[in-house]
C-alpha cells in the first residue's frame, strides 16, 4: 500500500465535491457554500484542540483528520490549490517563526 498524502486527499475531495449532494457529504458541504464549510472547519478545530487538551490520541488522531479534511474542502470551494499553501510553508521555513511573525504587518 502506497502512503497517503494531503494531496491524495486533495484530489479526492475535488473528485467528490463534484458528485451529488445527495450522494456525497463532500459535495454536499460544497453546495452549503463556504460559510457552512468554514465553520464545519471551526468545529472541527475546536474538537482538535480538546482532544489536543484531553491527551486522548486516539481521539486526536480521528479529530486531526477530521480538521485536514474540512481545511481541503474549504480550500477547494476557494480554489486555493494545496501547493499555494506548501509554497507558503516552504517560504516560512526560510527563517526563524520569530522573525517571520516580526515581518508581519499589524493590523
């Protein structure tokens, strides 16, 4: 078995979000439109940092998933591509996270 990657699930939820709402909880959340994805992905958030708290890795492992997976979505209903955000990533890593949080502009 090949391992799974986020693009794998990136692919995927692209495939279903085309598929019937009926048929597909993915197409389903797509059709709902970005507000109800992007707090499906705030619950799914929440319940991450309390398994987070809990110590429970079981319950983390199932939430963290959980919380990728509802990211995806949002970002596919965005267009948002994941290699924008690992592009990002990768420009960060560039430096120290004190520095690149000092070169942020206030708001």
């Amino acid at each position: 078995m090949s391992e799974f990657s986020l693009s794998d699930l990136e692919r995927i939820v692209a495939q279903r979000a085309k598929a019937s709402p009926d048929e597909s909880w993915t197409a389903k959340l797509v059709a709902a439109g970005q507000t109800k994805a992007a707090k499906k992905l705030g619950e799914e958030a929440v319940e991450t940092v309390i398994a987070a708290i809990s110590q429970d890795r079981k319950e983390l492992v199932g939430e963290s998933a959980d919380l990728l997976y509802h990211l995806m979505v949002v970002l596919n209903i965005a267009g948002i591509p994941l290699q924008d955000i690992l592009e990002e990533l990768q420009r960060r890593t560039g430096q120290s996270g004190l520095q690149e949080k000092a070169g942020r502009p206030t708001s």
